[in-house]
C-alpha cells in the first residue's frame, strides 16, 4: 500500500496528463490515426516506465538484483523509442527503406542493453549487486549505459532539425512545438544523467507525458490553420494574416488552377486533387523566404509578399509558371504590388484578382476545358 500510494504521488501529473491524452486520442483516433497511436503509444510506454521505477526501488529496497535489472533495463531501452515516437508523430513521411534505417539506432541500443542480462558482459554495461553488508543494492554503471542517452539525442538531433525545416517552410506552431518539447525531454535527460548519482530522481516520464501533452495541443491548433488537402495554410489564417501583418504585406499573387472540373467530371475527384496537391507543392518551392502560400478556397490560391520587391514577385511567379510547365496541370497568374504607395489591401487584391481573371479568360479561349461556371 505504501508502494503505491509513492506511485501516486510521485506521478500525479503524470496519470492526469495520460488521463487526458488517452481520451483525447480515442476520440480524434479515426481523423488522425497516426497522430492518436503514436501519443497512446508515448503515453502507454511512460506509464509503464513510470510503474518499472517503483518496482525497481522495490527491487533495491529488498535486494532482488533480478527485478531492479528487469527494471533499469527497460528504463534504458524504452526512453529513446519516447523521443522517436516525437519523430513519427510529427508527420514525417518514410519509404520502407528509411523507415528500416530510422528504426537501426534503437534496434542497436536494444542489442547492447540486452547485454546486461549476460554475466561478464553485463559490466560493460550495467549491473546490480548487494553491498559488502547486503543490506541493498549497489549500483555500477560502465560507459556503454550511455548508449541509450546517445541514441535519445540522436534523436533529438533529428527534431530539431525537422523543426528549423518547418520554420523554413512557415508551419510556425508546429516547429516551436518540438522545439520546446525537445528542450525539456533533453534537460529531463540530462538531470537524470548527470545529476542522479543516487538513481532516485524520475523526472523524465512525467516530463515526456507533460510535453507530450503540450505537443498535442501544438499539433491541434497548426491543423486548424492548414489545408487538411494540400498542407498550405487555409482562408482563415489568409484573413488572420492579413489583420496581423498589415502594411508589411507589399504584394500578393494569386492563381486559379485551370481545369479542375474537366479533371473532377472524367477522371474523378482523386485526380482533380492530386492536381491540387501539385500545384501546391510548386507554390511551396516558388515562394521565397517572405512569402505565404495559402489555398483560399476549391482551386483558389494566394500567396502574401511580405517585404518584398516586385522583381522578388515576379521571380516566384517565373518559377512557379516554369515547375507548372513540367506537369500536366494548368493555373491562370494575377499579381498586384504596391511597394510603398497608399494602395489599401482591397484594392491590392482586386487588382491581382483583376489581372488573374485576365489570364484566365484567355486561357479558355484556346482550350478545350469547360470553364466552371460560379452561380
């Protein structure tokens, strides 16, 4: 009884995070399945960490070598699956080769830890012994225990990275979600590592759930900014954005994908998206660091230049034109720049609006597609 109620002090914040996450994710599991698993996953894994620490201070306090090894043992394995699990659930996209190749750093610290289990071997690793006076536990550590700590931090490594290429792509929430969450998993780390010479300081499985947590609520309020479709931000943020940025937005540029219900009518609407999902791939490469790509509706797009120059505008615009020209897929192009003159935002987007519709009208003049007519 004592035993647990420790558990339940020690990691109360824990089992109300888990709480939360576990309903959250069942919830939203059908909408995001990769998301929902990977966080029952992280949570499931903490908790079962969290329950090996008491049984390993059971193991301690009644001298079972065997039961406190069981116990260190998955501590060392399971905490760096936690940080990949951080990766996965971020949405990176793997073949099956990189998946493979992902997975070799922890399937390397399985093989090692396993090694603790091996008399002779387990010295290079860890072990667990009775004191001269066999009244608890003695515990000595050998370098190769810090290949667990390595390998976390490779994967750390990895989140951070995937997090600077997220600013570069302006997914904001999403980049300062794992950028915090990796901050407070590493110092988790680090306390445990280097300021635990008694072994009695758990810090990092209610760490990991309370990020996981936080996470969570990053991931949910980027996917309300964002096409579910095409990945660009949505209408919504356009509007957010324009409020917030005001008079630093010098120009815009928008397009109409051409062709979109020719697409839908005779090869079906899987194709009329993968359409859309192109193009808003090129928008993505043809926008410049300052420029904002969003899908604003159907198969509208536009994309805010925020301090830049009209030759920054055109350039994007030759570009995305030149990427378009390689696929099978056609846009009409509108831009509007008003640089420092006294041009409101209405009327710079009617002016691109204006010149869009200009190209498109003479886009269907020599085209076979059926325009689609808005009633």
């Amino acid at each position: 009884m004592n035993y647990l109620f420790a558990y339940f002090v020690r990691y109360f914040i824990l089992i109300c995070a888990a709480s939360v996450l576990y309903v959250t994710s069942i919830q939203r599991f059908k909408s995001h399945k990769r998301i929902s698993i990977c966080m029952i996953l992280v949570i499931s894994f903490a908790l079962l960490l969290s329950v090996a620490n008491i049984f390993e201070d059971i193991g301690k306090n009644y001298c079972i070598v065997p039961l406190t090894t069981i116990c260190a043992w998955l501590g060392y394995v399971l905490r760096p699956v936690l940080v990949y699990l951080f990766i996965i659930m971020s949405g990176v996209k793997f073949t099956k080769k990189q998946m493979l190749l992902s997975l070799i750093p922890l399937a390397v610290n399985f093989v090692i830890f396993c090694g603790a289990f091996i008399p002779h071997v387990n010295q290079y690793i860890f072990l667990f012994d009775l004191s001269e006076d066999t009244t608890h536990l003695v515990f000595a550590g050998a370098p190769l225990r810090f290949s667990s700590h390595l390998t976390a931090l490779f994967y750390l490594i990895w989140v951070v990275y995937l997090s600077i290429a997220r600013l570069r792509s302006k997914h904001f929430f999403h980049a300062i979600g794992s950028l915090v969450c990796a901050t407070f998993i590493v110092l988790a780390v680090l306390i445990e590592t280097f300021l635990n010479d008694d072994a009695d300081v758990y810090l990092l499985n209610s760490t990991v759930a309370v990020t996981a947590l936080e996470y969570y609520i990053f991931l949910y309020t980027e996917q309300t900014q964002v096409d579910s479709l095409t990945g660009l931000f949505n209408r919504e943020t356009l509007f957010m954005d324009i409020e917030k940025m005001g008079r630093s937005i010098t120009g815009i540029i928008e397009f109409d994908m051409n062709g979109l219900k020719y697409l839908n009518d005779n090869f079906g609407h899987a194709e009329g998206d993968k359409g859309l999902k192109t193009i808003a791939e090129i928008a993505k490469k043809a926008a410049k660091r300052n420029m904002y790509p969003y899908r604003v509706g159907g198969d509208e797009f536009a994309v805010l230049a925020i301090n830049c120059s009209e030759e920054d505008i055109k350039e994007a615009i030759k570009l995305f034109t030149e990427e378009l020209s390689k696929t099978s897929y056609y846009c009409s192009v509108g831009y509007a720049y008003r640089g420092n003159n006294d041009m409101t935002f209405s009327e710079l987007n009617k002016k691109a609006e204006k010149e869009m519709y200009l190209a498109k009208d003479e886009f269907y003049k020599n085209s076979p597609f059926e325009r689609r007519i808005i009633k």
